[in-house]
C-alpha cells in the first residue's frame, strides 16, 4: 500500500470516528444548533452567533472544521455562561447602548 492510499485511509477513519462522537453526542442532548442554544439561553439566534463567533464570550464547535458551517454548543458550556450571567446581573453580554444625557443649565 502506497503512502496516499494510506493517507486517505487514515482520512476517512478520521471522518468517521468525528461524525459518531457528533451524531452521539447530538442524540444523548449533550450538544445543540445555534437554534437551539438560542432558544435555550434566551436570546435570537443572531445575537447569540455574534456573542459566541465574534466576542468569544460562549465556547462552540464547528464539525466542519471550516471557518464557515454548522456550529455545535455543548449543554455544559451553555449552562457555565448562563450562571455566569446570573452572577453578573448588572453586566449584560452584547453592545452598550449610549444614553441620551440632557444637560439643564
């Protein structure tokens, strides 16, 4: 056996043994879709998208492997951030809105 015939074998276990751990941990509830998580914490999936992809602020996986695709939360990593938004009540994740000041001479 040549050495790529080796290689794309050692590639497609590879890709093999990544879909069982996600499809398994997909059916035993350990991880959910951006659509799920969303509605799990309580926020739009957009805004959850952005406070995971862009400020990093909830742990996720792309099965892919690509920049782009399907993200994977896990339960565990969910339920971390929501308590610690629990503990912060005054800090909320996302952008500040700037308040309107009236200054009274």
């Amino acid at each position: 056996m040549d050495i790529e015939a080796r290689l794309a074998a050692i590639e497609e276990k590879q890709n093999q043994i990544l879909n069982l751990l996600v499809h398994n941990e997909v059916a035993t509830g350990k991880t959910m879709t951006l659509k799920e998580a969303a509605r799990y914490a309580g926020y739009s999936p957009d805004h959850f998208r952005r406070l995971a992809v862009e400020q990093h602020l909830i742990p996720f996986a792309r099965p892919s492997g690509q920049q782009k695709g399907k993200i994977l939360f896990r339960k565990s990593d969910l339920d971390r951030f929501l308590g610690e938004d629990k503990d912060e009540q005054t800090k909320q994740p996302g952008r500040r809105r700037k308040s309107k000041h009236i200054q009274i001479w």
